[in-house]
C-alpha cells in the first residue's frame, strides 16, 4: 500500500493546520493511500548547525526529538505534505529547523516523492510561506502536487477554517491530485525506472573569482 506522511509544524494538535491536514487524510483513507500524521510544532526542535556529522553517521548526530525517526518514515513514504501556520509571513519557526535537519542529514534518494505544502493563516503571508516550504521539495528531486487554488486555509480557529469551504475544497483535490501522481510514478517507475539523475558537477568559485 502507498503511504504519504503527514507533518503538522503547528503547535497546535486541533489547530487550523490540522484541519486542514485532516480534510486530506479522509481522501487519502478514501483513495486506499496509508497515512501517518505527525505533529512537531510543539517540540524543542533545535536548528541545524552544519557540524555534518550527518555525513558520517548517517543521520542528525542531535536526537533531541523527532528528527531521526521521521527520517525513517520519510525513507519508506510516497509522499510528503507538510503543513505550517503563517508566522510573520513565514513558516512556523520550529517546523524550519525540522525540515532544515530533516533533509541535509537523510542521504536516501528522494526523487520522485510527491510533496505538498499546505499553509494556514488568518489572512496574509500564505503564499510566501507556501514558497518556503516548496523549496525543500524542489531540491531534492520532488514532484510538487497542487491542486486547483494555492493549498491554503483561513482562519484564526479551527472552526473558523471549517467555514473556509474553498479552503477545504482546495485539500480535497489536492490529495487527489497527490494520490494519482504517487500511483503514475509508480507505474512509471515499474515500467521505464526511475530519470537517471547525473552528479559530481559542484560549482562554488573558491577563487574568488
């Protein structure tokens, strides 16, 4: 079975993010896709401090949270959604360190894991947190699922963002639209393989110049 994982950078377990994250989850159980949610908006999450200790270990050498044990999941997953409120235009604070840590000290491939952003605010700053949280898929060879709106909410409560029926029609295809790419690539990739991914090229100009 598909599995996509789920991560809510709010604090809040019952919040808008969650609602939000939840209107996904019911067509995903509806789709016949696994899901697990993951809430690490509340945790002391420390931001990474480039050591690269990663790089010999094989994972963050911090084991302070979740960071490790979401890597393990995030390996075996089809896809990603990560959900964030809007904090002064931007994503959640802690939910940056995570992804910061989350992603430079996994070494497995993640081409071709479907990841979506979903943002949730009262009423400005989604688009530029929905871009922030977009880049960690971009780099790292991931298709990004979208849906017929930019994936956001609004509310200041989670009642609030229930009222937002847009909103929440915008998550339901949204997770249509992740649940029919995570199966084409996986015909795809049963059919042709996955796009051969060419490396070595690193270019930094340490002259100067």
């Amino acid at each position: 079975m598909a599995k996509v994982l789920l991560i809510n950078g709010s604090p809040h377990t019952g919040g808008c993010t969650a609602t939000a994250l939840s209107e996904m989850i019911g067509v995903f159980t509806e789709e016949g896709i696994g899901t697990e949610l993951i809430t690490v908006g509340n945790k002391p999450i420390r931001g990474c401090i480039s050591c690269n200790t990663c790089g010999r270990l094989g994972k963050c050498v911090f084991d302070d949270d979740l960071v490790n044990e979401v890597a393990d999941k995030f390996r075996e997953a089809d896809g990603l959604v990560v959900g964030s409120p809007v904090y002064y235009a931007s994503p959640n604070g802690t939910l940056i360190s995570f992804l910061d840590r989350l992603f430079y000290s996994t070494s497995f491939s993640k081409q071709m894991k479907v990841g979506a952003a979903v943002v949730s605010c009262r009423r400005g700053g989604n688009t530029a947190s929905f871009d922030v949280i977009n880049k960690y898929f971009s780099i790292s060879g991931m298709p990004i699922a979208t849906s017929n709106y930019w994936n956001q909410v609004h509310g200041f409560t989670a009642e609030d963002v229930k009222k937002d029926l847009e909103g929440l029609q915008t998550m339901r295809n949204l997770a249509r639209s992740m649940a029919f790419m995570i199966r084409a690539i996986a015909d795809a990739k049963a059919k042709y393989g996955l796009p051969e991914m060419e490396r070595g090229m690193f270019t930094s100009f340490p002259d100067g110049k």
